[in-house]
C-alpha cells in the first residue's frame, strides 16, 4: 500500500503537459501513458517498480514489431531487435516472464501487457526494409516471439511488484504531469473504508476536480432528451353497459445536461490490487418529467421501474487498467390504487446548478449542489358522485451509471448517481365528489370537490455502489448529495373530513403489476390477462 505522502503536482496555468515520451525507453523502472488527444478526453497513467519488473518493445527500445494484433488483449507477437542489443536484452533481465512491457500504440489493445514466454520464433524472415537495416551488422538478426496478456492476477511477482497510480477527466486538457512517490517502506494495508490520509492523493485529485473552470465544463457536449414513452396499458373486460375497463400510464421525459467526469486511482498492477480509488461527477442540468395516468377500471397497478430513456456517453478508459464506462438514463415508474375513474397528469421539473459528486465520500469537500423545484402543475379530474380512497404515485428518475472494471476485470462495479423526482396524490372524497381539479385553479377546486386532495413531491439525490470493489467501497457506500419533500397541493372542502398532511412515497417495484377491476356498479366481474404485460395479474373486485 502507498503512504499519505502521494501527491500530485498541479501546474499553476491548468492546462498539464502530457508525460509520455515515446522516444525515450522504459528502462529504469519507470514508465508513461497518456490517453490519445484524439480522445477528446484527458488522462495519465504511470507505473513503477524495480527495473528488472518493467520493460518496453517499442522502437525506443531498440525493437521492431513484425507482427501484432492492433484489438488483442492476448496474443505471441514477432518482433527483431533493430537498436542497441543493450537495450533489447532489458527485456531478459532477471527473466522475461512475468515483466510489464510497454507496447506501442499500433500493437495490442493494451498499452501495457505481461509476458507469458519468449522464444526464438519459427519465422525467421523479415520485410525487406527491416533487412536492409540489419545487414550491416555483424551478428545475424534473431526474429523472437513474444506471448503477453493482461491477466495480472497469474503473474509471478518475482521481479518485484508493478505500482500504478492514474487521474483523468472527460474535460480535455486537464490532466498531466502526474507525479507519485512511492514510501521508503510499504506500510500494513488500510482497513477496509478507513479514513484517509490528509495528503492522500485521491483527495488531491478531487480538489484539482473541483477547481475546474465552470465555464469550461458547461461548455461540454450537452445530452438532451425530449420524447414521450408508454409505461403500461391494461383493460379488462366488463358487461354491459360497461364494454370495458382500462388503466394506462405514460411519461413525457425532457432533460438538458452537461456531465463531467474525473476519475483517479493508486496500487499495483503486479500483483493486481487498488489501495485508493476516487470518482468525480459534476452536473449541471433542467430535467423535467409528466406523468399522465388514466383510469377506468379499479384496483391497484405497478409498473415497476422501467428504463424509459438510456444512452452511452464518453468515458476514461486505459486499456487493460482501469476503465469507466458511463451510462445516462431516465427511469420512470407509476404505481396506483383507484377506486373511480380518474385522469391525472402531474408535471416534476429541477433545475440543477453545478452539482458535484464525491465518490467515496470525499475527507475534505462535500458533495451537492444546487437543486430547485421548476413550476410542476398537477391536474386531476375523477368520477362524479362516487367516494374515494385512492393513491397516485410517479416516479421520473435521471440517473447516471458509471461501469468501473479494474485490472483486466479483477473488480468491477457500478457506480451510480440518481435523481429521484417523484409525486404522490392521495384522494378522501365522499360520496358527492364531483369532477374537475386544478392546482393552477384553486377557486374552481373549492367550488367542486367535497372531500381532501394531498398531493406533495419530492427530490432525493444519492449515490451508491452495486458490488465491492477492491474493498474501498461496496453495496452500503452511500452519499446523499440532496433530499427533501414539498406541499405541492392540499384542500379540503365541504365536509369536516380531516386534512391530510402526509406526502405518500411509494417504494419502487422491479416487476409490473396490475390487479384491476370492473367499477363497482357493474355486477358481473370478468378476469383477462394483457399479453403485453406477461406478469400481471387482473383480478375483478
């Protein structure tokens, strides 16, 4: 494990030089790798070790690469030593097996990879430009093979083990010039979630996060969404007069947001192992959401959480090390339990100022942001002449999904983000309910209704993870970036039926259902299935 003595220099212009020299050999236990500008995304990563755990086979170090796949992870390679043989026999040092070599750019999906075994390769010929280069030497040319791979957790530490330590953002031009020192001696491994260091490094990259120029992150390539999505549509048939029974649901989902990104992480790759791991999210957007529920028929319905919207946006990744994979995502969900026929239409709206998330939670900056409620209009409208005790909930949830895997999937988890907007109507009406409500007409509500109508919303940002990851955070990680409830709408008239004051939160519900019923009135009840919703069930009442 590193010591709290790890840093990380910033340069005071804030746009970092890249470290990686590809003219310059990784001969001294120390290597480069910078994410390709044509990336549009900013990241560095350096390793060190003992000189004999590391080498390079790239044309610095005095090899030719005859034969590589470009996309392999694994794979034999054919290369012939055309420089200096002192600095080809690097790779031999102290055995071959099990060394960290750097690759070049157009050999293997990897910039790093571990040899499995060299030889003296079968195919000894050579194209004729490379011949031409080694005819003027006096000792022949030896065509070798190379077998590497990434599976860092089969390799034999015997050279000594690999550190790594790597930062980058999705904000070009960011990252750079990354400096990690290593202890004099390795101390005991930090119990699992134990506070760090002041000076730990992850905490330093959250900090260089943090001052990023807003101006320069809202400039980033926006994620807009504006479609209408069904969630459910079930019926039942009923007798007459009735000819049939109906409940459907569906959202209209609109969503403006500019998402940065940063991610940093220390340990060994040889053998595999994170000590330090940290992930940022900054966020800036205006969501919104409708939920349009109607219903003819009684019971009870559950959509379930359903993924209405889903889309990949750029990422970090470095090869092979450690890659996040992020995800947005609009989930929506509606559950219910109605009584009368009802229409209703409940509009959740945020604006999101300058967001940020701290993952794990972060010693020394808080995770939050700004997030205030947009006009969210409620319109309502049930059977005349009937009583009431229904239950109305909607759910419109952004998310964001960061897929991390770590050294060559030695752990992976998700890392997720989400905004959870819901709204909930709770219905006392009495026999002389009458139809027609508005929150955006409170005298016309006053004039019709007798009985109580509660509605409240709510917002609740939080982050989590979906597995343990290397031991630093796991399941029960949790940050809370923003909750609270609000009073959208509240009214009893007529009659002396007591105010309701409670916000109904319904909890999710991972698979769809629907126990539906023919109205009262009508004294013959029927039961259907909807074979567009396999696992519901329509029960008459």
């Amino acid at each position: 494990m590193l010591s709290a003595a790890l840093f990380f220099a910033i340069v005071s212009s804030g746009v970092l030089a890249q470290n990686n020299d590809w003219t310059k050999p990784c001969l001294d236990g120390e290597c480069f790798w910078d994410i390709p500008a044509s990336a549009n995304v900013s990241g560095t990563m350096r390793v060190w070790g003992a000189p004999t755990a590391i080498s390079d086979i790239t044309t610095a170090a005095g090899w030719t690469i005859l034969n590589c796949d470009p996309n392999a992870l694994a794979q034999d390679i054919r290369l012939v030593c055309t420089g200096a043989a002192s600095d080809c026999d690097h790779l031999f040092q102290g055995g071959a097996t099990d060394t960290l070599v750097r690759l070049p750019t157009s050999c293997g999906a990897s910039p790093f990879a571990r040899v499995t075994r060299t030889w003296v390769h079968a195919d000894q010929s050579l194209p004729a430009n490379v011949a031409r280069q080694l005819a003027r030497r006096d000792d022949p040319a030896v065509v070798q093979g190379v077998a590497v791979d990434t599976n860092f957790d089969e390799a034999d530490p015997v050279n000594g083990d690999v550190n790594v330590a790597i930062s980058g953002t999705t904000v070009p031009g960011q990252t750079g010039n990354l400096t990690v020192t290593p202890p004099p001696a390795a101390p005991a491994r930090r119990s699992r979630f134990q506070k760090r260091g002041l000076f730990s490094f992850i905490e330093d990259q959250f900090k260089k996060f943090n001052s990023f120029d807003s101006n320069v992150t809202k400039s980033l390539p926006p994620i807009d969404v504006d479609k209408s999505f069904p969630l459910f549509s079930q019926s039942i048939s009923c007798p007459a007069p009735a000819v049939s029974a109906s409940v459907s649901a569906s959202v209209d989902a609109k969503a403006h947001a500019v998402i940065s990104l940063g991610m940093s992480a220390v340990g060994k790759i040889i053998p595999p192992s994170l000590s330090e791991f940290g992930v940022f999210v900054g966020l800036d957007a205006d969501l919104s959401g409708s939920m349009q529920l109607t219903g003819s028929a009684t019971g009870s319905i559950d959509t379930g959480l359903i993924d209405v919207f889903s889309a990949g946006i750029p990422g970090l990744d470095f090869p092979g090390i450690l890659t996040i994979g992020p995800t947005f995502k609009i989930q929506a969900q509606a559950t219910a339990t109605l009584d009368v026929n009802v229409d209703a239409k409940v509009v959740l709206a945020y604006h999101v100022e300058n967001a940020k998330l701290f993952f794990p939670k972060s010693d020394s900056l808080t995770s939050g942001g700004t997030f205030n409620p947009a006009d969210s209009p409620l319109s309502l409208s049930v059977a005349p002449s009937v009583a009431s005790k229904g239950v109305v909930s909607a759910h419109v949830i952004p998310r964001l999904d960061l897929g991390v895997s770590g050294l060559a999937g030695t752990a992976s988890a998700t890392v997720f983000l989400t905004l959870d907007a819901s709204a909930s109507m709770t219905l006392s009406l009495d026999a002389n309910a009458t139809a027609g409500v508005s929150t955006t007409d409170p005298a016309a509500a006053s004039a019709n209704v007798n009985g109580c109508i509660d509605v409240g919303a709510g917002l609740a940002v939080t982050a989590g993870a979906s597995a343990d990851f290397f031991g630093l955070f796991d399941p029960n990680t949790k940050v809370n970036l923003f909750t609270k409830n609000f009073d959208l709408f509240k009214k009893c008239l007529g009659a002396s039926t007591p105010a309701r004051r409670d916000i109904v939160m319904l909890e999710s519900s991972l698979t769809r259902r629907a126990d539906l019923g023919c109205p009262a009135a009508i004294a013959n009840l029927f039961k259907a299935v909807d074979e567009a919703v396999p696992a519901a069930s329509i029960v008459g009442v």
